[in-house]
C-alpha cells in the first residue's frame, strides 16, 4: 500500500489493476476534462504482446541520452504505481503520482463517470508529461490496442512490436484477430514501425488505416551471454536474442523520429541503450546471491527465456508462479526445455494466482508450493547456482515487496 498521506493513490489501489473496459469515451471526457494534456508533446505509442517494455525502455533511454526531454508511461509496475511514469531519466516520485491523480479523480467526479485504473493512471502520465515539459512522450499500450486509454492520443508515430496469443478472453482467439486490436493504434499517413518477426504483407491486410510501414531490420549480437549482449562494439545490460529484436525495434523507432526532425545521434543514442536496465527481464537483483527475475508471463515470453538458456548452457533453479488465466502447460512445457536444476513452486496471495493443487497438478504432485513470504527468505540465502523467478511480473512484484527492494530504472 502506498505511504500515509497519499489518499489519492490509495483510492486508485482500491479500484483493482485489473478493470477492462471497451470503449475510448471515458478516457477521452477524462482528458478533455482536464485540458487534453495528451496534446502538450509528441506521442510515439507503442503496442505489441511482448517487448513493449523493453523496446520502450531502450527507445525512453536513447531519446534522452539525444538531449531530447522524454516521458515514458509503462504497466505493470511491481512495487509502486508510481514506476509506471518516468520523466527525463527517473521514475515519477509517489507525492507527485498522488498530485496528478488528484486532479484525475476531480475530473472524474466532475463528470459522473467512473474510470478504471488504467484510465486514470494514463491521464495522470500526461499531466505529469506536460508539467515537465516533456517534447516527446513514448506511451505503452495496455492491452490491445482499439479501446485502450492509451489510444485516445494522436500519436505521431506507433510502434508494434509483434503479435502472439495473448488475453485471448478480450482480443480473439487467433493472431490475426489480435493483430486487427492491435494495429488500431496506428494512423493514415503517420510511421508504423513493425517488429522484425512481423511481416509487413501480413499486416497490411488487417490495417484499418493507411500508415507508412517501417518494418525494422533484425539486429545480430557479436556475442550472447547470460547476463549480457555485445552488439556493434556495445555492451547491453538487457539480455536475450528476443532483446535483439526489441533493440531493433527501438532503433528503427529512432531512425523514423530522426526522419520527423527529432535530433538523434547514433553516439548518444547508443551511450542510453547500453545504460538501459529494465527490472524484470532478466535482471539480477541487486542485494541477492545469483538471483535474476524474468516476467516470462505467457507462451511466447517463457520460449524466449527457456531458448536464452538453453542457448548459453546456463541450468538454472526455478521458481514459479503464475496466473491462473495463463496458458499453464504451454509455459511449463517451454521452461522444461532449459532443463531446470530444481523446480520450486510459489503462490501468492491474490486470487487470480494459479492455486497450488493447479501448480502441483503440472509440476508434480510432490513439490511443496511455497508462499510469497518463505520464497523470500529463501531467495535471501546464499546459494550455489544461478536461481531464475519466473511466470509473472506481478509474482516478481510480491516477492519484491516481501524482500524490502525497490527496484531502480
């Protein structure tokens, strides 16, 4: 819970992370309420099922390392709802999240609607934004694409980043299905830029407007190893091939600003990507022996982390945990692949966590199924090997908050 004296940002946990709700008409009164900040700086808006966050963090840091004053909003956070906007270089501090979201929740009553989490985190990013004068703001989408609050914007340039399976309940049941939401982000006229698994013959077909398509280059390593990335003579804290194309993303993001007007200087641009940390992507924790966390929260996020060790020989122990609404078998059948040293199971407090009997029922009957408290501890201890937590963020948020870290970006 947030420290006393932020009521406002104990109303918006109250209202639960995880309302959905199809339509643009609240976030759109919300924000015009509010003298339509979203208007106050360029957008680049950044929609995708995996690599968001990633491609958002490089792409945050890049521009601001150009002298370029640069807000990035991202979800979820995994300790504090203030994580989720940065401004130049740095987090939003709590007291300045409970400012805006005071004027969100005044507009709101205002005008008799009832906004969700997300829409009223979204209008506090861009008062945030435009209180600091943010030129450019790079904007995460939450979900989809067409009805997200994100969307209410007029971005000057949309980024997608790729499209796999994924809240299928809210998006549709194929890839294309889902790609239809989420291209919705893009304009006529205005940059696209597409991820390099996405084929751009592929998603013509499913626009419903007429952008200018980007399709990004894959980038290649010079070398791969766990905990780090060699590209082009520069050495990048964010690890993985699937950080590549994330990477690749970013820089064709670059390229099209640059094409816009922004100043962008490859030495710059490159001194921000090698200082890019993202907490929970495969990120040592600091404090704690051979501790590393990964998201990893659906199909395709646990095949790219399961090929990343497979790839560098690296056996690591496991803890797991995830959502009950996840594909469960698909993820535990790609972590397996990395032949794991141990498998420990967890399982946290919030309903919409796998129960235990699930978690046993695909790992094995005889597995204790620890809580969010006693993994903790034993995350403390050192140990021999390399320990891997993986299968959700909001997991790694749990154990985060239990352990007393708050993750640095």
């Amino acid at each position: 819970m947030p420290e006393p004296g932020l009521p406002h940002l104990a109303a918006l946990e109250s209202r639960g992370h995880w309302g959905i709700k199809c339509g643009l008409d609240n976030p759109r009164r919300l924000l015009e309420a509010l003298g339509r900040p979203q208007a106050a700086c360029a957008v680049v808006l950044l929609a995708g099922t995996n690599g968001k966050g990633s491609t958002g963090a490089f792409l945050a840091h890049a521009l601001q390392a150009c002298g370029i004053r640069t807000g990035w909003t991202t979800s979820p956070h995994l300790v504090s709802p203030a994580e989720r906007i940065w401004v130049a270089g740095a987090p939003l501090e709590e007291a300045s999240l409970d400012r805006w979201l005071g004027e969100a929740f005044a507009a709101e009553a205002a005008l008799g609607i009832q906004a969700t989490y997300f829409e009223l985190m979204i209008a506090a990013a861009f008062l945030a934004f435009r209180a600091a004068g943010v030129d450019l703001a790079v904007v995460e989408v939450g979900m989809g694409g067409r009805w997200d609050a994100t969307n209410a914007s007029d971005p000057l340039l949309s980024i997608l980043t790729n499209v796999e399976l994924d809240h299928m309940r809210y998006l549709g049941d194929t890839r294309e299905l889902i790609a239809r939401e989420k291209l919705c982000t893009a304009r006529t006229g205005r940059p696209l830029v597409l991820g390099p698994g996405l084929d751009p013959g592929w998603v013509w077909p499913l626009l419903e407007c007429r952008p200018v398509l980007f399709p990004a280059p894959r980038i290649q390593a010079e070398h791969l190893a766990w905990d780090h990335s060699r590209v082009a003579g520069h050495r990048l804290q964010l690890s993985g091939r699937h950080q590549l194309d994330n990477l690749a993303t970013a820089w064709e993001a670059l390229r099209a600003l640059e094409r816009l007007g922004f100043p962008i200087a490859a030495e710059a641009a490159w001194s921000g990507i090698e200082a890019t940390v993202w907490p929970g992507r495969l990120w040592a924790v600091p404090g704690l022996d051979q501790v590393y966390m990964d998201g990893a929260h659906n199909l395709d996020g646990a095949r790219s982390l399961a090929a990343h060790a497979r790839g560098t020989g690296v056996k690591p122990h496991l803890l797991f945990s995830a959502m009950g609404d996840k594909d469960l078998t698909g993820m535990k059948a790609q972590l397996e692949t990395m032949a794991p040293a141990s498998v420990t199971l967890v399982r946290g407090d919030n309903p919409r966590y796998a129960t235990a009997e699930a978690l046993r029922a695909l790992w094995g009957a005889q597995l204790d199924v620890l809580d969010i408290d006693t993994a903790a501890q034993r995350l403390r201890q050192r140990h021999p090997g390399v320990r891997l937590v993986c299968g959700s963020l909001y997991f790694i948020g749990d154990l985060l908050k239990a352990l007393g870290i708050q993750p640095t970006f």
